[in-house]
C-alpha cells in the first residue's frame, strides 16, 4: 500500500494506495481463482466425497459427500456430512441437467465446462494453476523487495493488543471503516486476514495441490507423508479453497459497503480519496 498524496478536492484528499504490481498481481488473481474454483469443483463432481488418510476408494467411509439417491422411479440429492444428512436435490448431488434430474455433486452453472468432463476440467485447472503459482510468485518477489509486506502488512505491537482488536471487531460489526489519517493503512484485522492467506492458506492449497499429482510426488514423494496420504491432502486443498472462497466474500461484502467507487478506483488506477478532517 502506497500512500503518497496526488492532491485535495472539497474535503477530500487523493493518495496513492495500490502500486501497479500490486493492482496487475490482484486481478489477475481474480480470473485465475475463478478458473481454478470452477475447474476445481468439475475435477471434484468425479468423486464427490471426502476422506482423511489413504482411504478413497468407494466402499471407504467418507465424512462428507454429496450423493444421489435413489427412491422408486426418482432420484434425491442428499449431502452427508459425518453423521448427519441433508436434502439438497437441486443444488448438491442431484441438480438438473436439460431440463432431466442428473446425479452432480456440484450443478453444471458452477463448474468448468459445464457438462461433465473430467479430462477437460483438468487440463483448465492444472493450466491456471500453474498461472497463478507464477503471479504469485512474481507478487512475492516484489513484496520482499520493496518491504511491501514489512511496511503494509505487518502489525505494530500496539494493533496486536486484545483490547485493540477487539475494537476493531466491534467497529467492523458496526460497519464503522477509518476515516481521515487512519485510512491510509490497513487495519490489525485486514494485516493479520492478509498474512495469513498470503503465507498460510495460499502456499497449503498449492502444496496439497501439488501433492495430488503421482509425477510431482515422484519428485518429491515426502509430501503425502506430510498431509498423512493423498486422500488427506484432497481434503486439505478443498477445505482451504472453501476458505479462500469464503474470504473472497467477505472481501467483496467490506468493499461494497465501505465505497463501492473509491475502492474500485483504488485497486484500478491506485487512487483512493480520504476525508481531510476540517480545521479550526
């Protein structure tokens, strides 16, 4: 985050915040996650299950599935979680397909392509997997040379304190975003959410992804012992792209109600315009 001033108009004042490294990284980002989310879940409608271990094979127990049911002449999808099952005909296990109810984990309008095709669902996800392991890197790079992570990420002592942070939970339960001075940096709560997918969430979901593929794992075979076997290590990349998912919404939801424009504006021209406090 760059916070140079471009200048005043009616009470507000116009900073440099996102660096065009830091722009390109972040949109690129967005088609090349989109890609791979819904690749992803085409991959997954393959074999709609979760297990933890070596196991995966059809009679193994599963602890989270998306199934199709069926009842007489009808099918119903049914989501299992553990012990606990869910009717979620029309969306998870059974969805419809031209016009017909068809067994899919995942309905067609959220996976890549559409209609099933495991082969080609690959081929998208490996291709922009690998686009996104190079932009990151790139993003990397250029946050340990330019002390982007040090200057923009990192929590002071002072924003690390229980009381600071629970102010802060509280300010954004209320919708209440720093005005004037204050919003030229990120918060403690954006500084520690940023971190940790940066440098937790990110380089797990890479690293299980990697370790899904027998030629990468002929190359470095310690990596199944690491997530404990291949099957865990599935279940450890869904669970972090779910997180990621997750975050990815929260993002947009702070950004719509924060200032739709101003935050727009920021991350596609580096401009972002805080309100200069009045004087006396």
């Amino acid at each position: 985050m760059e916070t140079a001033d471009l200048g005043m108009t009616s009470g507000r004042r116009l900073i440099r915040r996102h660096s065009l490294t830091v722009r390109l990284s972040h949109w690129l980002n967005v088609l090349f996650m989109t890609v791979l989310l819904f690749s992803g879940l085409q991959i997954f409608n393959a074999h709609p299950a979760l297990y933890w271990g070596q196991y995966g094979a059809d009679s193994d127990p599963s602890f989270l599935s998306l199934e199709a049911v069926e009842e007489g002449d009808a099918i119903r999808g049914v989501t299992r979680v553990g012990g606990l099952s869910f009717d979620t005909t029309g969306t998870l296990g059974v969805s419809n397909v031209d016009g017909e109810p068809t067994a899919r984990g995942f309905p067609a309008w959220i996976t890549l392509p559409s209609y099933q095709d495991l082969a080609t669902g690959r081929r998208w996800h490996f291709f922009f997997a690998w686009l996104f392991v190079v932009n990151g890197l790139i993003y990397l790079g250029y946050g340990l040379l330019t002390r982007h992570f040090r200057r923009d990420l990192l929590p002071t002592t002072d924003e690390l304190a229980p009381a600071h942070l629970a102010q802060e939970v509280v300010d954004h339960a209320r919708l209440r975003f720093p005005k004037g001075e204050k919003a030229r940096r990120y918060n403690a709560l954006q500084k520690l959410t940023y971190l940790l997918v940066i440098f937790v969430a990110l380089p797990l979901m890479i690293a299980t992804g990697l370790t899904m593929s027998p030629g990468f794992d002929a190359f470095a075979p310690w990596l199944i012992d690491l997530f404990g076997g291949r099957q865990s290590a599935r279940t450890l990349h869904f669970i972090t792209a779910s997180s990621l998912v997750a975050f990815v919404v929260v993002h947009v939801a702070m950004v719509l109600v924060s200032g739709v424009f101003n935050n727009m504006r920021s991350m596609i021209t580096g401009r972002y315009a805080i309100q200069t406090e009045p004087k006396p």
